[in-house]
C-alpha cells in the first residue's frame, strides 16, 4: 500500500541543533538551540570576587569594571598594596608587572602579559612562603594566569592559576582580612576548569568555595549580592548537568537575593536582572509556564536600558535579551521576536570589533539566528551570511569557544547542503562536527551537544548514500549522549525521542522488530517525562504518534492507529498559528486519518485528510524543504477521492501533484523513489478504472523502472518497490515489463539478508518479504518462451540464505594474494560475528550500546566486503565472481544426470528438464498448487499412524473426494469404512505417477532395464517439496504396476547449483574417518544399527559418541564434524516450525542445532547418513529456503545426504544402514574396501528400499527414505 510521508519531529534527527555560545547546547528538547544567557564567572584580579556574566566566558578583562564596588575597591587596595615599611623589598618588579598587565588589557598585547607573569614569578621566588607578601603576589601571579587563559585559552595557564589559588587559600586566613576572596577566586577559576573540561568535581567544589564564601558575606557586607550571583550561576549549571530540581530553585531564590540588595540605582542591577532572566528562560524550558519567560524578557529590558551606550556591558545584555527572544519565537512562532533579536545580536557585534577575544562568541550568535531566518523564510542570503559569519569566529584559532563554532559551522553547511545538494557541504559538516567532539571529551558539559550534532549530519549522509555504518555510528552516538544524562534528568527528553527516532528509522530500512519497539518505548519514557505545559510536548507526542504509526503500518493494528490520531490531535492544538513547524504537524494529522479511512472506510475522515495536507500545503511555499511531502500527500488523498468517486478533476490534480513532488527532487534524492512509486502505482490503477483506455499504464511501467533504479534507497524499499511493479507489471497479462520487474525483485531480496545480521535475523528477514518471488518470476519468463532464463530466475531467487552463508566461504585462492588475504579476514569476521545474538530486548541501554558497537563493526566490515568485490569483479575473468549464476554455468550440473525443475504454482505446476544439452518445459496444468496441497494433507495423515481414527478418515474421505472428481479413471476404490494408511499412499502416488513422473520419463524415453538404472536429480519448490516424488508409481493394478524406481535412481537438490560442488577428496595426509552417533537408551535399535556400521568400517576409523566411553554430546560432535567424510546420526530429529534454524538432532545434552551445524568447516564431508525423524523435511513457510538438517549439511559442506521425509520406524534403521554402507564399502572388484565410494551413495539406498519393501511393510516405512545431493 502506498503510504503517505509523516515526519517524526524528534529534536535533533531532523532539525539539527544551532549552537549559539552563549546556550549549554543540545540540554533542550527542541528542533533548534534555545540561545540564551548562562552567567560565569571569571577572575580578572584579586581584589574581589567577580560577577558571572555569561555562559561562554564572554568576559575576560573586565569584569572587574562589571560588578565592583566602593567598598570592594578599598579592599582590593588594601589586600594589593605591598608594604615596604622596612624597605628591604624591591618592589619595581611588581610595579611594571602590573603596569604592563593595564596595558595588555588596553591593547590586548600578548607580550605584555607574558612579560608581567615572568617578571611576577621572579620577584615570587624571593619572598618567604609565610609572608603577607608571598600571598599576595601569588594571588597577583594566580590572576594574571586566569588572564591569559581567558585571552588564549591555554589549558595549563588555567591549571596554575588553580595551583596558585590552592597555595593563597593555604595562608590566606593569616592576612586576609577578608577570608571570602581567595575562596572566591578559587571557584571562580575551578568554575572557568569546568567549563572547559566538563569535570563535575571542579563545579562541586567551586559551589562548595562559594558557599563558605557567602557565610562569610552576611548582609550588609558589600559583596554579598556578587556571592550570591556566583552561586546561583553554579547550582543553575549544575541543574543543566544534572537535572536537579533543587538546585534551580535555590539559583532562582538566590538570583532574586540578589536583585533584592541591588536597588533601581544600583550601579551592578543591570548584571543580576541578566541572571535572573536567564534562570527563569531556563525554568520555562522546564516547567513551560510562560510567565517565567515574559518576565525574563521584561528583565532583559530593564536590563538594557540600565546600559546605554557606550557602557561596556551592553554587549552582553544585547545578546542576552536576543536570545530571550529567539527563544520565545522558537516557541510560539512569532516573526518579528527573530527579527528583533537579529538586529541586537548585530548591534551587539559591532560593539565587541577586533582584537577582543571574545568576538567569537557574537559572531556565533548572530549566526544562529540568521540560520534561525533561514529555515523559516528560506532566504539564501541569510543561510550564506551565517556560514561566513561562523567561518569568521573560526579565524581566532585556539579560541575557547572554537567547538562552538566549529559546530554552528557544521549546521550552516548541513543545511546549505540540503538546499543545494554538494557533498562537499556535508563532509565538511561532518569534519567540523567531529572536531568538535573530540574538542569536548567526556564529561565536558557541551559533549552531549557535539555527539546530537555530529549524529545529525551522519544521518543527513545516511539518507544521501545509504551506507549503512553512517545510520549505525548515529545510533552509537545517540545512545552515548542518552548514556551522559542521569535517568532522572529533566532533560532526558532529548535524547530519549533523538535515539526513538534513528531506531525507528533503522527499522524501516531492516525491518527489525526489536527496533521498532524499544522506539515506541523510548518515546513513551520521553513523552511521560513532560508536563501538560512543557513548550516541548507536542513534539514528544508527535514523536510516540510517529512510532506507533509505523507500527499501525507494519501491523495493521487498529489500536496504534486510534492511539496515533489521538496524538497529533493533541500535538497540532499545541502548536496553533503561526507557529513555525505548524504545517508538519498538520501533516502528521493528515496522514494519520488517511490511515483510517483506508482502514475503516469512512468517508468524513478522506475529507478531512485532504483539508488539513491542503491547509499544510499552503504553509510551505516553494522554496520550503518540505513542501514534496505535503505535494505527495495530498496526491494520495485525491487518488483515494477519485478511487470512490471517480471525478477528474480529482484525478488529474492527483498526476500533478505526484509529478511536481518528483520534480521537487534530483535523482539523488531519497525521497525520488518514493514519489516515482507512488506515481507509478496511481497510473496503474487508474488504467485498469479506465477499462485500458489511456496510455497511462506505460507511464507507470517507467516510473516503477526509475523508481527501482533510483540511489540511494535501502534494500527494503527497493524490494517493496519492485514488487508493486511485479504486481502490476503481471496482473495485466505479462507487460513486456514484468521480466525486468521479476529480476529487480530477486536482485534485491539478497541485499535484505546482509552479511552483518545473525543468522536467525537473515532468516525472518527472508521470510517476510515472502516466500514464491521466485517460482513467479521463472513462470513469467516460461510464458515470455525464455526458458534459459526461467532456471536463472528460479536458481537466483531460492536458497538465498545459504548462497549468502556459502559466499563467506568461496574459495578465493585464484584472486591476487593481497585481495584474496583481505576478503578472507573479511569473511571470517563475518562469519563469526553472524552467529552471536542480537537480541537486546531485556538489556539495559549501556549494555545495548555494546551491542550496537558490535553491529557497527560488523556493518562497516559489510561495506568492505561488497567494496572488496567490486574490486575483484573489476579484474579480467572475474566479472561474474559470486555473482546469481548463468544459465550456461548451471546447464553443467546435468553433465551427468537430468535435472527436473518443479514449480509450484496456483494456475497449473509448470516442468523444466534440463539436460546437458537443452531444457523442456512440460506444463502440469493437473498439478495446481491447491491440489499439491491436498496431496501433501494426505501424505501427513498417511504417515500419522498405521490406522487413522475417525475423524482423520472423514477428512481423508473429502480431500480423495475432491481429487477424484479431477482424476477421472483412476482405478482407486473407495473403501468404505475406515481407509489404511497404505490405501492413501498409493492415491497420492499414482496421482503423482501420472501427472509429473511419467511425463518426465516418457520425453526422456527412459525404458525398464536392469542396472545400471539413470539418476534424475529432482529439484522441487513449493509444495512438491513435502511430496515423495520418488516413490511414485502405480500400486493398485496387479500386473501393471510399476513405479518410479523401475526406471531411475532418484535424487533430490535444493539447488543446482549445490550439485556443482567439486567431487569430495580425501587429501593423502589425511586418513579417512567416519563419525557415528548413536542414541541407544531411547532407540534400542541403534545399537545394531552401530554393529553393522562396524562390520563395514575399519575401528580405527570410526569417531564414536553415545558409547559408554563418549557420550553423544553437542560440543563434542560438532567439533568431530569437521574431520569426518562420512557422518552416521542415528538419533531423534526435531523440526522446529517457528524457528528452523533452531532444527537439529538430540543428543545427550541438548540439541544440535542447524545454527550450531553452520559454524562448522567441514572440507572432507562426502556423506551425512541420518535415520532421524523428519531430517529432511522443510520450514512450511519458506519451501524454496531448504531449511531442514539434510539440507543445511547439504550445504554445511557434505556432498550427500541421505534422510527421512518424516518420522522412521526404529528397528528399519540397522537393515537400511547395513544395505547402504554394503553398498558404498564394496569396490570395483566386488569386494570390501577400506574406503567407501560415496558417489554410489543413491544406488545404494535405492537397493536398501527395496529390500525393505521386499518384507512387505506398510507404505510409510519405506517411502521416506531419500537422497539429496550429487
């Protein structure tokens, strides 16, 4: 079904996060960065503790003229002048330091500053350590290091201040008249460490110097509001980081403190409105009560108009009350906050000119808005404007506040590459992002922010190449920055809807379902994390709608869907005009009622669908990003209009939507294919309402063409895509189209069971995208009279999972010694890794990182591995390496014996005879899959016990009825009464005689003869895989009987191809062995069965388990596998039907397993020999996947196998084995040898069944004994 687009609305995934420096980027579950003001404090000299004025040090030397005070002054004058009472100290030296220091903070000379602190250390080394003197020319020495840190952004000028600052606090309470400024200047410097490293120690610490310092501050000491605004500051940051409730509290109540003791006159009010403004913009983003940020904003007024120019600080109180706005035009939408908050972050630029070091921090900022613009306008001047503007602050070099604009850089260059489509934009996106990662190791505070950057850029790759490691390397980071918060952290909801989405995302194109659910999980913790009033709810709820939709569409669930519209209801009343972002959840809502009106058929629901993608529509004029979805989604709503009420204006507004939202997008596009689908699927249908009077139905076979074609699109897509061509290419009696239809289709399905997934997941991948693709495929080219091309079809499209588990063990010893080494490490990792379980249901989200990890690796050595062979198939007579095999390589498996194509199909089973020469096509119109059907009930209640009970025998009465009627002249009599299980078999067999085998046998002109007899190699699909093809024949005529064995050996392959491994040697060095298991507590007769293996065998030979001495267990055996040519089970089998590769043989200690089976190399492995139950019975759902034991030691490396089609009688087992290995032991001469010859393997169980039937038992002892391989 064509499925319209809803967008996921997850915060960073697909609006990626703006970094503005003055934010705690990627703490807020928003599309963008919410700018605002975080006040920090730095220390520019020792007089007095400094005011915190913003989040990214925007302050470096002055913040002394900031927040100081008369009082203060005197203090600093006091503590700084160094007494010469006794005139022995030269103090020249300190004097021109501090001469010089006043003039790098007039000219910003670096000189000047390394020659203060050089001159400051060496008048330090004079001074005893317990003078006054020493203290305070260390506090001097300790400042002028913050200094030059803040300027240039030297890490270890930052660690010595703190040193230095260790050292005063040790003698401060000696002279320190006031012991709150060296604990002061001590936080203020840890608190400067933290932001740069992100270590949480060096914030708790500096809370707790803050704290002692304010006890030593009571009112009406002069610089208690400064204290209480340094701590506030802290306890916010500390909220941010760890989500404490409590700490915004005491910041908020200490922010108004201070406020309190800063009267209207106050020369400092203006910097404690900033804090409290900022603190209360952050309580909003908390609770989303929006008088917090009304009054922050009426704060951020008060503020600037405390600062007139050319005060120093209007810079920053522009910048702040810029960010206000911004955020609360993020919020609700309204365009003239983002105007306005633009001209004050660029009035606030032109106040911060070259050389100030902290011009980074503006520049970043106008940037962000002007992106801001960008995105909701779409005005390119802008988006190049905020580039440059981010190129320009990356000009400073080591500046502090370099990963901030590297990262407001990557989102710049992310968008325009989404506007103009140069991957030259991305990758530098992604360089810049990664840069600034590894700028911010953990726990740097801004890490959290790098990682959702940097996964927002890798994911817009993802969607441009498809390259899987991208998809898996963003799900990596996401669950690192979910793995940074605490799982009570109030800001959890960012993380927890970024890592919902990318799964879900995965999901779609794996069709893993495990993906899909812990999606619909995260996004219900996030959404319960909100309150009714978070300004971010609606996108949460957007977020679980968009979940649950997916799994409404994978399921059909009517419950996800009502769940779903419930949702976006909710989320669209959230977001009212003219909120930004209104039109995608309008869409989301108009999609969602499509949903039910397809599901329930109500008309009110169409229509209303329609007026919410219209509305939509009209919200994103060109050049909106998202305008193709709205144009495609209204197309489906007016095809499904014109589908119930044909009309054509409807129908003709529908075409043009669908090819404008094509035009929309150049090949390269994701989305292309999608729309050309779509397109595709309406001409088609529209044709066939038309009654075939357009000529839209060729328009729509080259839309399905280029849709299929198109890059990049996962493998899923391309399947779906395909096979809805496949639907309508066929439906209309074989357009010319529907070979190139059939062939993508069986193209892609390999792709679906990548080298990177676990067996189990290779296996249910396979089995939902259906079983039968290929026995289609091969009926349509039969019809097309391509009968070459009919065997490549139906070779190509079965046994994928084991052509894909064989190809990590193709020989490669004919490939460059380099390639051939390279893609045989590839392979083993492969191989080893696709056993291991990828079930992360019941693990925590640390633990499911691990197995992401491994899944990555596992992806990106996948990706290697297909680079590793288009290199091979780019040298000469390499072409075709591991390529779907030709016809005419296939025609050589019937060198020897024909091969007998059977295909299953419901109009009438088709007949393919290949010999070495040509191929036939014999119709089987009789033999339409619901009659195979019948015939596989009856063989299932023939073999269910000797005499069937009552109610068996009445179903047995209806299916015989009903093939009766179909089988005019069968010599069958209806008995009446109860029916023996032989009386059944000989009905199926001779329908089976008559309709397939002699067919076969009479173009083959195969006469009775004596030995030898020829070998037909049968390879049946569909439903003749459960019928026993080889024992047909007539058994109800007397002296006409005769059967299938009167004429020919018979064998069975899954594949051809499996029939063109070379014949199995025994290397000289290595001397043949034969592995024996036995199970003699349960069977009884496998102990005779173990005495007449040994009566044929040499001892020294045999490999014995279920002995006394060796007990049968599964380590044991399946390590014994792999030095053995022949293996003898003589065993219970087990058919697992829900999970086939959970098959296998009971042993001792448990099951060995399919599963298990597979990890083993077995290079000498000529025969498997299993009188088991149901070995060679396959999985019902997947016939043409041969998932039974015989099969998969077929293809684990043994050249033949011989097996039961169902359950054994016991006591046949040791008279079967001993005609069999009498057979294989005798050589040329007639006589015993010591080694076996494998190759007579089905002559020799041809003669072991007659001489079983010879004892005249019942049918189903001696009909399921067969043969496979060559």
């Amino acid at each position: 079904m064509d499925y319209p687009i809803i967008l996921p609305t997850v915060p960073f995934v697909f609006s990626p996060q703006h970094e503005a420096p003055s934010s705690s980027e990627g703490s807020y579950p928003s599309d963008r960065t919410e700018a605002r003001t975080e006040i920090f404090s730095a220390t520019t000299s020792t007089t007095t503790a400094s005011e915190p004025l913003h989040a990214d040090n925007m302050v470096a030397n002055q913040v002394e003229a900031m927040d100081a005070e008369g009082s203060d002054e005197e203090t600093d004058d006091e503590e700084m002048d160094i007494d010469d009472e006794d005139g022995s100290e030269d103090l020249s030296g300190f004097e021109l330091a501090g001469y010089l220091i006043e003039q790098f903070e007039e000219s910003g000379t670096i000189d000047d500053l390394d020659q203060a602190i050089k001159l400051m250390r060496e008048g330090v080394e004079g001074l005893p350590d317990d003078s006054e003197m020493y203290v305070a020319a260390m506090d001097g020495l300790s400042s002028a290091y913050s200094t030059r840190f803040e300027a240039f952004g030297q890490q270890s000028d930052l660690d010595e201040a703190i040193l230095l600052g260790r050292e005063v606090l040790k003698f401060a309470s000696l002279f320190h008249r006031d012991g709150s400024t060296p604990l002061n200047n001590l936080a203020d410097n840890l608190w400067t460490r933290f932001e740069q490293s992100g270590h949480i120690r060096d914030l708790d610490e500096a809370i707790s110097l803050s704290k002692q310092a304010l006890q030593l501050q009571p009112s009406p000491h002069p610089d208690r509001p400064v204290s209480l605004g340094n701590l506030a500051t802290r306890l916010w940051t500390r909220f941010e980081r760890l989500g404490e409730e409590s700490d915004l509290d005491e910041a908020t109540s200490l922010s108004r403190d201070a406020l309190s003791l800063r009267p209207p006159l106050h020369p400092n009010r203006a910097i404690s409105l900033t804090r409290l403004a900022s603190i209360l913009a952050t309580r909003f983003k908390q609770h989303g009560v929006r008088n917090d940020l009304e009054e922050a904003i009426s704060l951020e007024k008060d503020s600037l108009e405390l600062l007139p120019p050319p005060h120093p600080l209007r810079s920053i109180s522009l910048t702040n009350l810029a960010n206000s706005l911004w955020t609360r035009f993020d919020q609700f939408g309204v365009q003239g906050d983002l105007i306005e908050a633009i001209l004050l972050h660029r009035e606030a630029l032109k106040l911060r000119p070259l050389p100030l070091p902290d011009r980074p921090i503006y520049l970043n900022n106008l940037a962000n808005c002007l992106q801001s613009k960008f995105e909701q306008l779409g005005q390119e001047n802008d988006l190049e404007e905020a580039i440059l503007l981010s190129r320009e602050a990356l000009e400073f070099g080591s500046s502090p506040h370099r990963s901030t604009s590297l990262s407001n850089l990557a989102r710049g260059l992310e968008a325009q590459f989404q506007r103009k489509s140069q991957q030259t934009d991305l990758e530098e996106s992604i360089t810049s992002d990664r840069e600034a990662l590894h700028l911010r190791p953990f726990p740097h505070p801004e890490r959290f922010g790098s990682l959702n950057n940097l996964a927002s850029g890798l994911h817009a790759r993802f969607q441009q190449t498809g390259q899987q490691s991208d998809l898996d390397e963003v799900v990596l980071l996401y669950r690192e920055a979910l793995n940074i918060l605490s799982p009570t952290h109030s800001l959890l909801t960012a993380p927890l809807s970024n890592l919902a989405a990318t799964l879900q995302i995965r999901f779609e194109q794996l069709g893993q379902r495990d993906d899909l659910e812990e999606a619909i999980s995260l996004n219900r913790k996030s959404l319960e994390l909100l309150s009714l009033s978070h300004p971010e709810r609606a996108l949460s709820l957007s977020n679980l709608a968009s979940s649950l939709w997916t799994r409404f569409v994978e399921l059909g669930h009517q419950t996800d869907l009502e769940e779903t519209i419930s949702l976006y209801r909710e989320a669209l009343k959230l977001r009212p005009s003219p909120h930004p972002d209104q039109s995608m959840y309008l869409n989301n809502l108009a999609s969602a009622l499509w949903g039910r009106f397809e599901k329930l058929g109500q008309q009110p629901d169409l229509e209303e669908s329609i007026l919410l993608n219209r509305e939509a529509l009209e919200l994103r004029p060109l050049p909106h990003p998202l305008r193709s979805e709205s144009l495609g989604n209204l197309a489906k709503s007016l095809w499904d209009r014109y589908e119930q009420n044909p009309q054509q204006t409807d129908l003709e507004e529908c075409l043009s939507l669908s090819r404008a939202a094509i035009e929309l997008h150049p090949a390269s596009h994701p989305l292309r294919a999608r729309f050309l689908d779509a397109l595709g699927d309406r001409l088609a249908r529209a044709h066939l309402l038309m009654e075939n009077k357009s000529d839209y139905l060729e328009q729509a076979m080259l839309a399905f063409a280029a849709a299929v074609q198109c890059d990049p699109q996962p493998a899923r897509q391309r399947l779906l895509i395909a096979k809805r061509w496949v639907a309508h290419a066929s439906i209309r009696n074989n357009h010319a189209s529907a070979l190139d239809a059939y062939s993508a289709t069986l193209q892609f399905l390999p792709q679906l069971a990548a080298f990177s997934t676990d067996i189990r997941s290779r296996q249910e991948v396979l089995e939902a995208a259906g079983d039968g693709m290929a026995r289609a495929a091969s009926i349509c080219a039969i019809q097309a009279r391509d009968l070459p091309k009919a065997v490549e079809l139906l070779e190509a499209g079965r046994a994928i999972f084991w052509s894909q588990a064989l190809a990590l063990r193709s020989p490669l010893d004919e490939l460059p010694e380099d390639l051939a080494d390279r893609m045989r490490g590839i392979a083993t990792a492969l191989e080893k890794g696709s056993h291991r379980d990828m079930s992360t249901k019941m693990l925590d989200n640390r633990k499911k990182l691990t197995v992401e990890q491994e899944t990555a690796r596992l992806n990106r050595l996948n990706e290697e591995w297909l680079k590793a062979l288009d290199e091979v198939r780019d040298l000469e007579g390499f072409e075709d390496f591991l390529r779907p095999r030709s016809f005419s390589s296939l025609q050589v498996a019937a060198a020897k014996h024909p091969v007998i194509l059977l295909i299953d199909h419901p109009a009438g089973s088709h007949c393919l005879v290949l010999t070495a020469t040509l191929v036939h096509h014999t119709q089987l119109p009789t033999l339409a899959t619901a009659k195979l059907q019948k015939l596989v009930g009856l063989v299932r209640l023939a073999v269910s016990q000797t005499t069937p009970s009552r109610d068996l025998t009445k179903e047995t009465e209806k299916e015989v009825e009903f093939l009766r009627d179909e089988e005019r002249g069968m010599r069958y009599e209806k008995i009446n009464g109860l029916q023996s299980s032989d009386d059944i078999f000989k009905f199926v067999l001779e329908i089976l005689w008559n309709n397939l085998v002699k067919p076969v046998i009479d173009f083959l002109d195969i006469k009775k003869q004596d030995e030898p007899l020829p070998t037909l190699q049968w390879c049946p699909t569909g439903d003749f895989t459960f019928l026993p093809i080889h024992s047909a024949g007539l058994y109800n005529h007397g002296s006409d009987n005769e059967c299938a064995s009167d004429y020919f050996v018979s064998s069975y392959t899954p594949t051809i191809a499996s029939l063109l491994k070379p014949t199995t040697s025994i290397p000289p060095a290595i001397s043949f062995k034969m592995l024996v298991v036995i199970q003699s507590k349960e069977l009884p007769s496998t102990k005779k069965e173990l005495a007449v293996i040994e009566k044929h065998a040499s001892s020294d030979t045999l490999l014995k388990f279920g002995v006394p001495e060796t007990p049968a267990t599964v380590e044991g055996v399946a390590s014994g596998l792999s030095t053995a040519s022949i293996v003898h089970f003589a065993c219970h089998g087990k058919q697992d039907k829900l999970e086939p590769l959970k098959s296998g043989l009971k042993l001792e200690d448990g099951l060995l397993q399919i599963s298990r089976i597979m990890k083993e190399s077995i290079p000498h492995g000529s025969l498997a020999f299993l009188c088991a139950c149901e070995t060679v019975m396959g999985d019902e759902n997947m016939p043409d996947e041969a998932m039974s034991l015989g099969a998969s030691l077929l293809f684990a490396g043994f050249r033949s196998v011989i097996g039961t089609m169902w359950e054994m009688t016991d006591e046949d087992g040791p008279m079967v084995a001993d005609a069999v290995y009498e057979e294989i032991f005798k050589g040329v001469d007639g006589k015993a040898t010591r080694e076996p010859d494998t190759t007579k393997s089905a002559q020799a169980l041809q003669i072991a069944v007659q001489i079983l039937r010879s004892r005249n038992i019942e049918f189903r002892r001696w009909v399921p004994f067969i043969h496979l391989g060559g």
